[in-house]
C-alpha cells in the first residue's frame, strides 16, 4: 500500500472546496459551532505558497490537509 503526501495543485481547487461542504455538513449535525467557510482566494494563495497538502493512497485521492 503506497501512501504520499503532496502539495495540493490550483487544479484541486474545486474539489478542496467540496470536502470542506462535507465536512461542515457533518460539523452542523454533530456539534454547536461549525466552520464559517474559506474563501477560495485564500484558499489559492495557501496552494501557492505551498501550505496546503493532499493525502493520497495508491494515487487515490484520501483527504486534504491545511
């Protein structure tokens, strides 16, 4: 099984963005407070300064880290 972590690319954008609605869907069922959402400029600046990292296993896509 073949792990790695990478930088996440612009092209990822759209899908970063996805998992944060998933995550704050789930924040809303589970708990008082939730995210406030990201803005995708801050988003894409975090991509090009190379601080945003996605998990990938066997080059399928696991999750996104920030």
């Amino acid at each position: 099984m073949q792990i790695q972590v990478a930088n996440s690319q612009p092209s990822d954008l759209d899908m970063i963005f996805d998992f944060y609605e998933m995550a704050v869907a789930h924040q809303k069922k589970v708990f008082n407070k939730h995210w406030q959402g990201f803005s995708k400029e801050l988003v894409g600046t975090e991509i090009a300064e190379n601080r945003q990292y996605k998990i990938l296993l066997m080059m399928k896509l696991l999750v996104f880290l920030r």
